[in-house]
C-alpha cells in the first residue's frame, strides 16, 4: 500500500469516527443507523465495513472521538496560565456550547446514559472512561490550587456541568447553561486556594 492511500484510508476513518460522534450524539445509538454515519461523513455505505464491522465498532470510534476531543481541549487549556484560568474557560466553552447542550445533551453523558440500558454490556463503562478523563483533569487543577479534596471539588464540578446539560436538554432551553455556568464561575472564585492568580 502507497502512503497515499494509507493516508487516504487513515482520512476516511478519521471522517467516519468524527461522524459516527456527530450523528450518535444528535440521534442516540438506537435510532442511528449505519447509513447514518456513512451519510453524514460523505462516504459509501459499502466503505463503512471496511473501517467498521458492526455499529458497536461505531458507538467505540464515537468514544475514542470524543476522548481524543476532549484530550485536544484538556491540552489546550493547559496552555493558560493557572489552574482556576484554566478551568474557568472550561465553563466558558460549556456556555458557548449552550444551543448544542439544550437540543442534545452532553455527548458523552447522554451516550453513557444510553448505552447503560442496553441488554449488552461494556461500552458503558468505556463511556465512564471518558468521563473520568474530565474528571482527572479537573481533580488536577483543584490539586495545583491547593484546593483541599480535590477529587471531591472534581465530582462536583463534572457534576454540576451533566446536571446543567441535562435539564438544558430536558427543558429545551440554553439560557440554563448561562445561569448555571456563571453560578460555577462563581464558585470557582469562591475556592480558596494557595496559589491566586485572579
């Protein structure tokens, strides 16, 4: 195989794994179909089994997708300065995002949530891997500011962020994201840490 076509190859899979996250978290895993997926990437239905046997293989690229973007937005923000920075302009994404939270959720959460009411097990605990990928991060910053419990401050703050999406969604109104974003900048304000750097 030439490196041009493993490149191409390699590009189509990355295609059908970002569509395969797309369209799984606007349609739900039950009601998305493969053409779905092959649709919203632009490529045959046929190619699809090439790069994926089974919509299951799907659902994980889907996972891996949203692992890789949020190991992407980690890396970004871990550009800023300091930790409470940090994780301020991960709320402000959060409420940038407020129009996509109150039609479909968060990606991952609503994915987890699906996939734990299937028959089959598995891909729901490789859901909660992404999330405590969030949750790692988070823990981390609450760490480097000298936060006391800082694994508990995490689950609060992941927390806050599912439970705002989830009633954004439910309620169908983005302006629950703004509110409850800004009650987390807050708060975030609020921590005492050793190291201040507002």
């Amino acid at each position: 195989m030439t490196d041009s076509k493993r490149y191409r190859g390699s590009d189509k899979r990355r295609q059908l794994m970002a569509a395969a996250a797309q369209v799984l978290h606007r349609q739900g895993v039950e009601r998305t179909t493969i053409a779905d997926i092959a649709n919203a990437a632009e490529v045959p239905v046929g190619n699809v089994y090439y790069y994926f046997k089974t919509k299951d293989a799907l659902v994980q690229a889907a996972l891996a997708e949203h692992a890789g973007h949020l190991e992407r937005l980690t890396g970004e923000l871990d550009k800023l300065p300091g930790p409470r920075e940090r994780l301020r302009a991960l709320v402000g994404g959060w409420i940038d995002q407020r129009e996509v939270a109150a039609r479909y959720g968060c990606p991952t959460g609503t994915l987890a949530v699906e996939l734990d009411k299937r028959e089959e097990g598995g891909m729901d605990l490789e859901a909660g891997r992404v999330i405590r990928l969030l949750l790692d991060w988070a823990e981390g910053q609450f760490r480097e500011l000298g936060c006391p419990e800082p694994g508990d401050l995490a689950l609060t703050f992941v927390g806050a962020y599912q439970g705002m999406s989830l009633l954004a969604n439910a309620l169908r109104d983005p302006e629950i994201m703004v509110r409850e974003g800004n009650r987390l900048l807050t708060w975030l304000d609020s921590l005492p840490g050793a190291q201040e750097l507002r």
